[in-house]
C-alpha cells in the first residue's frame, strides 16, 4: 500500500514552503497544483476503495514511543469522503476564490497551512493527531480572517480566536481524560471505540460534556454561534469558503467521532437532538433578518449544521445522513460563500436589498447562487436531499414526531432565500453597476462545486457503497 | 422505457443550456422531443411494462428506489400529459418571439415536462417527492418568468410559499409511512393494517395536494399564476401543476376511504368552488377569469372525489384538461392581437364566423356544461353523485349557473355590439403556430365527450366509480346552465354591459382575493415578529458574552492595578498572608 496520506501531507508543506521561497507570481499556481493533487491523491483512494470492495488505508510511524503515540493515519469510508469533500473545497478556493487578486502570497500561504490541517485532521488515527491538525486549522483560519478580512476584521479574528480557544482547552481536556481513563492509556482512536465502555460512566459523562461542548462552539450550535457572523462577514472570500467549507465540518467529524467513541453518548441522544432542533430553528429565525448577503449565507449554512447535529443525535443509517450532510454542507457553503464573495466584488455592494437585477450583469454567478440555495434546502437531486433524507428518516424513527420538528429550518432558510433572490437579485435593475470582473476561473469554481453537488446528488450509491463495505 | 420519458425532457434542457441557448431550433427541439414523449406513451398504452422499481441508493440495509407503476389512473395522467405538451409547445413557438427569451422558457418548461412525467408515474414516496419538488421548481421559475415586471415576482413568491409548504409536508408524511410500515411504496399502505401515524401521514398528503391544486385556503396563488406565460400558464392548469394535486388525491382516494378523511374534501371544495365564481363575477381580466373557472373546476373535481366519485372526478379532470387549455390558448391569441390587453371591456374580439370564434363557442360551452359536450357529463356526474347531499347539491347548481354566467361574460363582452372589429386583420394575420393548435384542441374537446363512454372501462374499478347520470340532475344543470347563458345575453350582449367594477359594494364583497392575501400577511408578520423577538435575543446574547469578557477583562486590569510599585502595600499584604497563614495552621 502507498503511503497516500503522507504522500499529501509531503506535497501540501512542499508547496508550502516553495511559496515562501518563490514570487508572489507563482504562488497561486503553486497553491492550485498542490490542491489538485489532493485531489487527485483522494480520487486514486477512491478509485482503488472500490475495486477493493472496502476502504484502508493506514500509516503508523514512531512519533513519541514513550507516551505511545504515533505519528499515524487510518482513512476509513467516513475519513474518504470528508477527503474527498475537502479537496475540492481547498481546489475550488485556491483556484477562484480570490476575486479580488488581492496578497496572493499570504492567502495562498494560508490555504495550504489549512491544506494539511485538513488532510491531518480527516485522517487522523489518534485523538493525539486530531487535536493537533486542529490547533493548526485553527491558527490558519484565525490568520486568514485577521490578515485578509475586511475592515472589522481585528474584532471578528479575535472573537474567532477566542471562542476556538475555549473550544480547543476543552477538547484537549477531553482527550486528556480518555487517555487516563482507557485501560492502556492510548490515544488510538480504533481502541478506544472498542474499550470504552470499560471507563466508569460518570468520568464518560465529563468526557462527553467536554467533548461535546468544545465541538459546539466549532460547528456552531446555538448559544455558542456568536463567532461565526462575524467572522464569515469579515473573512475573505476564501477565508469564509474554507471556514465554512471544511473548518466546522472539522467539528462536524468530531461529533460523529464522539458519538460512536463514547457509549454513554446514545444516553444524551434526546437532549442533543433537541438542542440541534433549536439551534437549526433559532438561526433560521435570526436569518429572516438579515441582508448583508454575507450573513445570510452564514446563518442558512448553521441551520445546516443544526440539522447535521440532529443526525450525529440519531443512530446507525442517520450516522451516514449526517456524513452526507456534512458532504453535502461543505461544498455547498463553499459554494454559497464563492458565489456572494463574486457578486460583492462585481457590484461592491454586499446588501442583498441593494443587488437588484444582478442577474443582469452577473447572471452565472446568481445561477450558482440559486442552485447552491437549493442544495442548501434540500432540494431533490442534490446531495443535500440524500443527506436531509437519511437525517431526518432515522431522526423520526428515534424521536417519533419530535425529529420532524427541525425540518421548519429548512422551510423558513428556503422560503427566504427563494423570496430575496427573487426580489433582489432576479428582479429588474437597479442601482447595481457592475465595479468589479470575474474571471473564467470562477466560472470553472462554480462548475466544479455544481457538477459535484450534482453527480452526489443523483447518484449517490458512490460514497453510500463505500459505507457499506 | 418510462426512464425515457422523463430522460428525454432533461436533455433536451441541458441541450438548450450548453448548445442552443435563444436559437430558434431550442422551441423545435422541445416540440420533437415533446412529439416522441407522445409516441412513446402511445405505446405503452398498448404494451403496459407494468411496476418497475429502480434501486437508487442502500444505506445499511434499507433500500430507497425509484418506483413506477403505469395503473390504469397513472396511464391517465400520463396521456394527457403527453397530450397537452406538444400542441402547448407549437403554440409557444408562434406566441414567444422575443429571442431573448426563448432559452430560458423552453429550459424551464422542458423541467415541468419532465416532473410531470415523472410524477404521473410514480408509485413510491421517493419518486413522488423528487417529481413533487421538481414541479414546485418549474412554477416557481415559470410563473415568475418575466422577472422584471413586479406582479409576476409577487406571484411566484406566492405560488412558492404554498408550495413550500406542500413540499414540507410531503417530506413529512413520507417519514411518518416510513416510521409506520419500514417502505415507501403507496400499494404497502393499501395491504398494511390502519395504522394512527399512517392517518396523520395521509392528512398531510391531503394538506399538500390542496396546496398544488390551489384549494382553499392556498388558492390564492392560481389566479396570480396568470403572470407567466401564456402558454406556461395553460399547461400549468389544464394539465400539469394544478392537475397533480387533484391526481395525488385521486391516487389516495382509496386511502383516505380507509380513513375517514373524504369529508374534509367536500367542504374545501365546495368553498373554493364557491369563492371561484365569487370572484370571476368580478374580475374584468380576460387571464384571470378563465384561472378562477380552472378554480371552480379543480374544486368541483376535489367535492367528487370528496363523494368517493372517482369516475366523476375523472370525467371532469379530461374534460377540464382540453377546454381550460383551449380557452387559454384563445385568450392569449386574442390579447396577442390586441396588444396585451387584459380586460375584457376594453379589447375587441374576434370576428364572428371564423374559426377562432367557433373554437371558443366550443370552449364555452362545454364549461359551462351544455349539452352535448363533455362538461355537461362531467358536471352532471358529479351532482348526481352529489345528489344525497341536499346542501353541496344545490350549491353544485347555483355555482353552475354562476360558472356559466361567468363563462358567457368572458366570451360576450369582447364580442358585444359597439366593440369596433377594426383589428380584424390581425386576426387573420395570426401565425399558424398560434392557430393550429386552437384548432386541434377544439376538436379534442369535442372529442373529450367520448371519456363518458370509454372511461368507466378504461379505469375499470368497480367499487369506487359512482357511474351514471340521474335524469333530474342532468336537466337541473342543464336548466343552471342555461339560465346562466340567458343571463349572461341580457346583460353582456348590448351596447353598454354591466360591469361589476362601477358597483363597488357588490364588487368588494365579490372579490375576496383581497382578504385571503391579508390573512396571510398577517402570518408573514408574525413570523417575522418572532424572527425579530429571536433577533434581539441574538444580539442581546452577544453583548452579554462580550460583557463576560469585559469582566474577565476588568478583573485582569484589577489586579494589574494592585502591583503598582507600592512598597507598604506589598508589605503589608505579605504580612496580613503570613498572620492568616499561621492562624489557619493554628485553628487546624
């Protein structure tokens, strides 16, 4: 077997380090090529999972022996997907996701440091791994929004960084706990599924409310969301598609994570379910609200994330709703986030009040912004349907008629979303003069994202199989 | 092979999205297609495959498939469809001619084309959900078509939210079944045992088929629909949008039997027909009435499936399907010729003795249900049906009279003396595009009189079909009809025709589209009250955890505060600590 994962992790510092080296000239490039051969790393995974008739893929190497902890990797189906996910995130940011042309260097510094926190993290083997491509993800991301944001920027980085922190010392505290309290003191992710119903449950109960806690704060889950606004309307471009994209998804996997670790989690299952039934609704609410178009992605994308929590909650075929959900989130946020990054830099205006008749001078970019809401809602066809269906199929199996109850958050994020394009940017023209052009690499963006939101969407038995096996 | 009949439409649209875009060929290419989709359902009239089921996707041993069945109800609607799409779309080509638009059209109605399609078959939530929320899309996109006209972007936002709504409880409903019986094909619910989750499920099926087929209190979306299109608009209600709600409750009917729930189909279709012909004795828009005389019918056909009259139901959802789309057709050739002008008091019809006008003689007639054509059997059928139910049945009479009464109004006033025939050479300057298919729906109306004879063995379900008309019914409506007509020439036919629009009063308390939109303001409001109650939560909880950090903040600018250089006070702190430290491992 070849060592994929460290294969990627090789290329992305690679790039990393040939863009600090060389010209700014190069370093979109660099950054393009680095992620395209993620991707291409993840499709040979894929291709060779299939034929395969299962998905393995593992790497130890000795890291600190006396500790037990291992420099290692295990990609599973769930690991496979989230890669595959991730990739073409990280392919479409570094590709289009800079309308603006504006410090190539640093973005592109940036988005490859995330490249391998991502990649780390997804295919992390021990929580030891885990917290660590976290903390890298995390500066990255913090770096990004202070760096490249616009003008409330500083604020937004350090709300960011803060709540991230907080996140990070509990998550660390719960890894720190498990460890203790496994009988062979591991870190190993496989071993601790299988030995950790011998940890008493009280010292569970905290592990999982650490866990489950820090985890909040990064999908968001309301009350811990009062980050993500900000950051999402400061960030760049690129900053909000990752952030989104793959960044909370991060959060996402862990949940999943926590909830098949931890035995004790299924106990929780009915709160949890209603905490993500609230925050799904609550941020729809908080959604009718606003205009900036920025936020409006942000809080329709947390609805998401609430229901994504509802199917971590749930059990067995919804484990796989969610990991389509979060599939599914993450190319559509990014998406989502390209789109309306495109469209404030065409017109310079980010009030969606104020964008009428975009489809006029911008008609691509609004189409892909109506198809993103689309697959944002669930619409049949798209990958959001698959991952909305087996979500809230096995929630009503778990919950009765209480796991139908968040669906009013996709009801209330799609008829919003339906009646602002349509009275803003589908409408006659307005005051919107184009400022800005967007190149041919955005449209391929739009292409890439909409082609894999589709291809999902309508046949989704490529990633479900790989589950199976 | 049913696979092709959906395929079929989408590649065409993806043809139209990559290669054609505004070319003429696009409408030529849409009608082919649409031509061949007629071909094959032609075919499979004769070889029925049956129930097909494809596996879409497995996820730990549950399996979700694509289902379709061509019964005898599915073959129907099928037809019809099929039917419709190509006159619909030789029409189109002569009625849209501004280039710029022609891309976006034939893509947004080959989408419908498709949905429905699918729709017709499907025999599982699965396909009935994907096909569902598919056809949602295209109204949307279809009613809403000239975006830049402000009337047609409140009307799609209107056909959306109820049909977000329809679409939020079809989702629903299929998790219920789902949760009840582990499948989410329609025949497993006939063979299950009642089941209470099973009746709710079926409630909201019934919820969302109103929605669709725009009965009360989700009507209101129907008449605004007329912003599209014209001939979008004519397939919307004759045959596609409009016709699947009342197809999905004819599909159910037997379960709703089984649950007791027809009951509730009577009333709502008896207040939307009731509200229908309220209305369209005030409206003056040569559009708008015939969407109210598609209401009345779509809640005509909702009371007789209300009765457990499928025949009847299905009598009037043939016979609705060829003269609605007929009356449209006309309407739009008439407004072509006049410029786009809506309302009947102020555009000039068609000359009388030419076929156009014979068309809508044709037309007319058979909406207002005289004898021979197929609305006399249909409505017919359904007050016999109704007959045992003394209340609905004189209803059904008087909203026969006022539907005919109306119908007569939409035909007369243009044609009325004093209305100068001077445009009489756009008429016959009209595209063959335009006429060819009035003409051909016409004949189909006509023709439509033989679903009275061939339908009961076509749908072959004893049991079910209340079959028959009752002399006193049929001379009752016959008498209703007529009277309307009478009416109609006394007060239409002259040179100054009453207009309901000069008697305000009458007027208001007719035209109550108003109220309804007022209502559901009201609901928007509250929504958004709440959304705003939520909002200033939101920002409340904001500055409270920025007030915590504040506090953490303060606290560290405290204690920064106490090193401040101070000699006697380190002292005297050092020596307070030392004298606490001792007592306390003293008293210890």
């Amino acid at each position: 077997m070849l060592p994929f994962i460290s294969a990627m992790l090789a290329f992305s510092a690679v790039a990393l380090m040939l863009t600090l080296v060389l010209s700014k000239k190069h370093s979109r490039g660099i950054a393009v090529t680095a992620a395209f051969l993620m991707l291409l790393t993840t499709i040979a995974m894929l291709y060779i999972s299939v034929l395969a008739g299962h998905v393995g893929f593992t790497e130890s190497y000795a890291y600190i022996s006396s500790l037990m902890i291992t420099f290692g990797f295990n990609v599973g189906a769930v690991s496979l997907i989230l890669l595959l996910m991730s990739s073409a995130v990280l392919l479409v940011a570094s590709l289009s996701g800079n309308p603006e042309r504006s410090r190539p260097k640093t973005s592109c510094l940036l988005i490859e440091l995330f490249q391998i926190s991502a990649i780390g993290l997804f295919s992390s083997a021990n929580l030891f791994m885990f917290f660590i491509f976290w903390s890298i993800g995390v500066v990255s991301m913090f770096l990004m929004i202070n760096v490249l944001g616009s003008s409330n920027r500083m604020r937004a980085s350090i709300n960011f960084l803060i709540y991230e922190l907080f996140a990070g010392a509990l998550i660390l505290f719960g890894i720190m706990l498990i460890y203790f309290h496994t009988p062979l003191r591991s870190f190993d992710i496989q071993y601790i599924i299988s030995n950790a119903s011998s940890i008493n449950p009280t010292t569970q109960a905290l592990i999982f409310l650490a866990l489950f806690v820090g985890f909040m704060i990064g999908m968001p889950i309301f009350p811990m969301h009062l980050w993500l606004p900000d950051a999402h309307a400061e960030a760049s471009t690129q900053g909000s598609m990752l952030l989104s994209g793959i960044f909370t998804q991060f959060s996402a996997f862990g949940m999943l994570l926590l909830f098949t670790m931890l035995p004790v989690s299924s106990k929780y299952a009915a709160y949890v379910a209603a905490l993500a039934t609230v925050s799904a609704v609550y941020s729809a609410l908080v959604l009718l609200r606003q205009s900036d178009i920025k936020r409006i992605v942000a809080y329709s994308s947390m609805a998401g994330m609430g229901i994504i929590l509802l199917g971590c909650s749930a059990s067995s075929i919804s484990t796989s709703g969610a990991l389509f959900a979060i599939f599914s989130q993450g190319l559509t946020a990014a998406l989502l986030f390209l789109a309306a990054g495109s469209i404030k830099h065409i017109f310079g205006e980010h009030d969606i009040r104020l964008l009428k008749g975009a489809v006029v001078d911008a008609g691509p970019t609004v189409y892909a912004f109506l198809a993103g809401a689309l697959a944002l809602v669930g619409f049949p066809l798209t990958t959001g349907f698959v991952g909305y269906l087996l979500i809230f199929l096995e929630a009503v199996h778990a919950f009765g008629a209480y796991g139908a109850v968040a669906l009013l958050a996709p009801l209330l994020v799609g008829a919003y979303l339906y009646f602002t394009i349509s009275s803003s940017m589908l409408s006659s023209k307005g005051h919107s003069d184009s400022v800005g052009l967007i190149g041919s690499t955005q449209y391929l963006g739009y292409a890439l994202l909409l082609l894999s939101i589709f291809l999902f969407g309508i046949l989704p038995y490529i990633l479900l199989g790989l589950l199976k096996t | 092979m049913l696979a092709i009949l959906v395929i079929t439409p989408l590649v065409v649209a993806a043809l139209i999205a990559m290669l054609l875009h505004d070319r003429r060929a696009a409408g030529y290419v849409t009608l082919a297609a649409s031509v061949l989709s007629l071909l094959l359902v032609l075919y499979l009239l004769v070889n029925n495959p049956g129930a097909q089921s494809v596996t879409w996707f497995s996820v730990s041993g549950f399996t979700f498939s694509i289902d379709t069945a061509l019964l005898q109800l599915n073959t129907l609607m099928l037809l019809l469809v099929a039917v419709m799409a190509p006159i619909v779309l030789l029409y189109s080509i002569g009625f849209m001619s501004v280039p710029s638009e022609r891309g976006r059209y034939y893509f947004e109605m080959c989408i419908l084309a498709a949905s429905m399609m699918l729709f017709s078959m499907s025999s599982n939530f699965i396909t009935l959900l994907i096909s569902w929320e598919l056809l949602s899309l295209a109204s949307y996109l279809l009613i809403g078509f000239w975006y830049r006209n402000e009337r047609a972007q409140g009307a799609a936002r209107k056909a959306i939210a109820a049909v977000l709504i329809g679409d939020l409880l079809i989702f629903a409903s299929m998790l219920l079944v789902w949760n009840a019986y582990g499948s989410l094909s329609f025949a497993t619910m006939l063979q299950q045992p009642a089941n209470p989750e099973v009746a709710v499920a079926l409630a909201l099926v019934m919820i969302a088929a109103l929605t669709k087929s725009a009965q009360f209190p989700f009507h209101e979306w129907l008449p605004d629909a007329m912003e599209g299109p014209m001939p979008s608009s004519a397939f919307i209600l004759s045959s596609t949008i409009a016709k699947a709600g009342v197809f999905l409750l004819a599909l159910m009917l037997p379960l709703f039997a089984r649950y007791d729930l027809l009951g509730i189909l009577v009333i709502v279709g008896s207040i939307t027909a009731l509200l229908a012909v309220s209305n369209a004795l005030a409206e003056n828009s040569i559009k708008r009435l015939l969407a109210y005389s598609t209401m009345e019918n779509l809640g005509l056909m909702v009371i007789a499936l209300g009765f457990n009259a499928l025949l009847a139901a299905m009598l009037l959802f043939v016979a609705q399907t060829f003269y609605t789309a007929l009356l449209f057709l006309c309407a739009g050739a008439i407004m072509r010729a006049n410029d786009h002008e809506d309302d009947i008091y102020r555009l000039h019809g068609t000359p009388i003795r030419t076929p156009l006008f014979i068309a809508m003689i044709i037309g007319v007639v058979s909406v207002a249900g005289i004898l021979p054509l197929a609305g006399f059997f249909a409505i017919s059928s359904i007050g016999t049906a109704a007959s045992f139910n003394m209340p609905v049945y004189l209803l059904l009479v008087l909203i026969g009279f006022v539907s005919s009464l109306c119908m007569f109004k939409w035909m007369f006033v243009p044609v009325r003396h004093g209305a100068r025939s001077e445009i009489k050479g756009v008429y016959g300057a009209l595209p063959k595009s335009i006429t060819v298919p009035i003409y051909v729906l016409a004949a189909l109306a006509v023709l439509s009189v033989l679903a009275y004879m061939y339908l009961p063995a076509f749908l072959g379900a004893p049991g079910i079909a209340v079959h028959g008309i009752s002399l006193e019914s049929a001379v009752l409506e016959s008498m209703a009809a007529i009277a309307g007509l009478g009416a109609a020439y006394v007060l239409y036919m002259n040179s100054k025709p009453y207009n309901m629009k000069l008697h305000l009063r009458l007027y208001a308390v007719l035209y109550n589209g108003v109220l309804v939109n007022i209502f559901y303001q009201g609901v928007a409001r509250a929504v958004m009250a709440l959304s705003r109650a939520v909002c200033a939560f939101d920002r409340a909880l904001y500055s409270f955890m920025r007030g915590m950090a504040g506090a953490v903040s303060r606290f560290g600018s405290m204690l920064r505060v106490m090193i401040d250089g101070r000699e006697d006070v380190y002292v005297s702190v050092f020596v307070i600590a030392a004298i606490a430290a001792i007592v306390l491992f003293v008293v210890w």
